[in-house]
C-alpha cells in the first residue's frame, strides 16, 4: 500500500502540472481525489490492515492527500493567472487603430431662432418666462378684454377641454402678461415663449401647434414709438442690418392702438411668391399698446403707467432667419433638412 500511495502521489503531482485548463484540471481531481478515485480506492483497503499497520498507513494517506490537494491548488492559480494574462492580450486596444466618429446633434433650426430672440430680449432687460400650455379662459380671453362672443372663443377656433369652455389649450401666450402684471413688481419687462395651439389648416405658415414669443413693457411714459422701435431693432438683430417691415394698423381686443408688423418676404424679396402667397410681406407679430381695461383689470392705473406687448411666432422667425420656404418642414423631422443647419 505505500508503494500505492507514492505511484498515486507521483503521478497525480505530474498530472495535474501538465494540465492545460481548468476543465482538464477538474476532470484529474475527480480521477484521484474524488469519491470513486484512486486514492479512495486505496483507503478503502485500510480495513485489510493489522491495528499496527493502520495508524501509520493513515498517516501516509493523509499527507499524500494534502500534498495532491496543495499541488492541485498551485495548478489552479497558474492556469487561472495563464487565462488572465491570455485575456489581457486577446482584448488589448489598440490605441493606434482609427476611432468610429461620433455624430454629434445639433439645435434644431427653430430652437436656435429662439435662443438668439431669447438673448437679444435679456440684452435689453427683459425677463425670459414660462407658463402652462393647459389655460383657463379667464386667462387666455377675459383678463386680455376678449369677451364672451369674441371669434376667437368660438369653438371652430379653439381647443377646449369641457363644454362650459372654461380650460382650453392656450391659443397665445398672452395670458403671461396677466400673470406676469399679478405678481411682478413695476416696472415689468418679460419675454414669455411657448407652445399655442388654435384650431388652423396645415400650409406653408400655418399649423395647428407652432410656438410664439409673448413680450410685454409696463413702465411710466412708455410710447408706441418705444414699440416700434424696439421691434426694428430686434428684427436687424435677428435678420440682418436693412431688414424691411412695415406696419398695418389691426385691431386685437387687449391692445389699443394694435398694429401687425409684416418682413418682406425672403423667398421673393417682396415680387411675390407662393411663400408670401404673392403678397411679397410675410405676416411675423401683432402688437400695440396695452389696452387701459387689460391694466386696471390687473391693479394698474392706467393714467400712471403704460405699456406694449407683442406677439411673435416663432416658426415664422425661424423661416425668415434660415430662408425656410416652408413651415411644415420644421416639423417633419427629416434628417435630411435639419443637417443643413
């Protein structure tokens, strides 16, 4: 049985050092070590020995055992360490090896639009705000002198909610200027952008969601002449030094006097064309001075303060300003069209 032992360890030893992966390993140590291996069958044969010889032989048994077993762990650690290190050179980068460019976004055409109408605005002191898109009547007609039986609260014109037509999708960003005279402090300079909503056909200048800047000044003294010259202004900002408008006289319920402010159109450059509908001017903003009613309905005396307001889209700002010659691709998303910006 010693003679046993020592093949069993010698063998075993040599075994698992020619091992060349951890499966190959594991299938040595169940041949020696497991229940049915060799040095299990060789200690069954304790039995067969004389009470002398078994304390001895169990002895020879039990460090043969540690040895395989300490062997079998040295081998593990070499071929787990070998695996690494083969690892390490099959994912190695190759930092030499040209990179995958990376396509990087940009702003869409009207976002920009908005972002330089937006810094033209802080420029000249006036306050960027926001407001929900889901408005209350009260807001959105009756604080601006819109009354009941107004066109523009019929239902063929407006998204309401419920059938008293209370809560609706607002259809301008006006009702910023009734938040904004309830809680702001005088003298009041504020920018409002958004999303409206108001119930037009699809066509080159028209949607039925587009987004319009809301502007508004509240102060003492302030004139038409203030209005008309801060929109020329920000118009050359926005289109370029020359830019041609004009304005008409309109009529909306919360301004008086009102006014439209009109671009010549860039398309035709004012001959004439399906853009501008052959008008050769492209309608960009309403405005005027705020109606007396719309102040004292706010808490503001209107023989001490005065002011204008305005009302632009801003996909038209976008169409001018990037030579769009139609609306309807700002929102198509075609990748094709907004790569151009």
């Amino acid at each position: 049985m010693k003679e046993q032992l020592a093949k069993i360890k010698a063998d075993a030893v040599s075994a698992f050092q020619s091992a060349t992966d951890a499966a190959g390993l594991e299938a040595l140590r169940v041949k020696y070590l497991g229940k049915k291996g060799e040095l299990t069958a060789v200690l069954k044969m304790m039995g067969k020995l004389s009470p002398e010889e078994r304390p001895v032989m169990g002895q020879l048994a039990n460090d043969v055992r540690a040895a395989l077993e300490g062997a079998l762990e040295d081998c593990s650690k070499k071929l787990e360490a070998a695996a690494l290190e083969q690892r390490l050179k099959d994912e190695a980068l190759d930092v030499t090896i040209p990179g995958k460019q990376a396509v990087i976004g940009h702003q869409h055409p009207m976002n920009i639009a908005l972002e330089e109408m937006k810094d033209i605005f802080i420029g000249m002191g006036f306050t960027v705000m926001d407001g929900p898109e889901v408005e209350l009547a009260e807001l959105n007609f009756d604080r601006l002198n819109a009354e009941e039986g107004h066109p523009s609260r019929d239902w063929s014109d407006t998204f309401y909610f419920d059938t008293d037509s209370r809560v609706m999708l607002r259809s301008q960003t006006s009702p910023m200027q009734v938040r904004a005279m309830d809680t702001m402090p005088l003298p009041i300079r504020i920018v409002a952008p958004g999303r409206v909503y108001r119930k037009d056909e699809v066509d080159a200048t028209h949607s039925p969601m587009f987004h319009q800047v809301e502007g508004m000044v509240i102060d003492k003294g302030v004139t038409m002449a203030d209005l008309k010259g801060t929109l020329n202004a920000v118009a050359e900002k926005l289109f370029g030094e020359g830019t041609v408008t004009r304005f008409r006289p309109h009529h909306f319920p919360f301004t008086e006097p009102s006014c439209e402010m009109d671009i010549q159109c860039h398309k035709c450059g004012g001959a004439g064309c399906p853009t501008c509908k052959g008008e050769g001017w492209i309608e960009l903003l309403g405005a005027g001075m705020v109606h007396p009613r719309v102040l004292e309905m706010s808490g503001i005396d209107p023989e001490v303060y005065s002011g204008w307001a305005f009302g632009i889209g801003l996909e038209r700002t976008a169409l001018r300003r990037f030579k769009i010659d139609d609306l309807r691709l700002i929102f198509e998303n075609d990748v094709r069209f907004l790569e151009q910006f």
